[in-house]
C-alpha cells in the first residue's frame, strides 16, 4: 500500500505534464472578428506629437475546449521601412481565466513604433511623406507557433470608431 501513496506524487505530476505539453491549433480554434485600424495619440514630449497604429477585434473560441495562456502581437509593415514595427504582446486569457467554449473577449493591439512630429496629429495623418501601414494580426495558445490570422491597411483615422460590441458580426 506504501508504493501506490509513494507514487501518486509522480502520477499527478505525469497527467499535469501531458496537460501542459497539449498541441494546439490557433488558427482553428479561435476565431478573429469584427477588424478595426485607427491611431493613437501619445502625449507630446519636447515640442513633438506621436501617434501610433492600433488593431482592435474579437477574439472567439470556437474549439470544445478552455484556452487558456492566449496571446496577440501585430506587425505593422510601412512601404519603404526596413523594419516593420512591432507590438507589445498582450495577454488575452491565463490559465486561471481561461476564454471558455463560445466566448469571445475584445483586444487590443498598440504598436511600439510610432511617428512623430511638430504638426498636430491630424496633420501628420495628411503629410505627404506620411506610409500607410498595413496590419498582420499573429495568435499562439500556450507555446504554441504564433499563427496568422489576419491582416489589414490601418485607417487614417485618430482614435476608436467607437465601441466594438461583442455580439457584432
């Protein structure tokens, strides 16, 4: 009887690292919705504006499982940039508040690059040397392969077209 207690320690930890070491299929279990693009206005330093692309959307699960540990980044390539610019990489959900089965959650996704100048926001967006960005929206479940899941042109528009219901198409 000593043995099986002795090894029930080493059993959880078995089926806990099988849970762990789960594949998962981004693409295939969630699903990306409702795509918006517009900039940011950064507070101004030293006389400069700053203003930085955003991509919002719904993010649903549509596999028969909790995800948990989901996380967004964006690339946002210019024409003529060498570079494009990153994102921060945001957290959708963790393994404590996993997106169940059918739900859905709004993210966000900033960049880290921005363009700055003297002008006012508005007018950086109608400069004749301003690059329209494009979006490429990636996703990972766990350490799974960030996947491509959408892309798209950024708007010039500053700020948010307003709120992103959850129930739209």
């Amino acid at each position: 009887m000593r043995k099986a207690r002795d090894g029930a320690p080493l059993a959880l930890s078995l089926v806990l690292a099988a849970l762990a070491c789960r594949s998962y299929d981004p693409a295939s279990e969630l699903q990306l919705g409702g795509i918006e693009t517009y900039w940011v206005v950064d507070t101004p330093r030293q006389g400069q504006n700053f203003i930085a692309p955003v991509v919002r959307f719904r993010l649903r699960n549509v596999s028969s499982r909790s995800l948990g540990s989901i996380q967004a980044r964006a690339r946002f390539p210019a024409p003529d940039q060498e570079e494009a610019w990153g994102s921060i990489q945001e957290q959708v959900s963790t393994w404590r508040r996993p997106l169940e089965p059918g739900a859905e959650t709004v993210v966000t996704v900033r960049s880290a690059g921005r363009y700055h100048s003297a002008a006012d926001p508005d007018e950086i967006l109608r400069s004749p040397a301003f690059k329209d960005p494009r979006v490429e929206v990636f996703v990972r479940i766990g350490s799974s392969d960030w996947a491509p899941v959408a892309q798209a042109d950024v708007e010039r528009r500053i700020g948010a077209p307003g709120q992103l219901p959850l129930d739209a198409p």
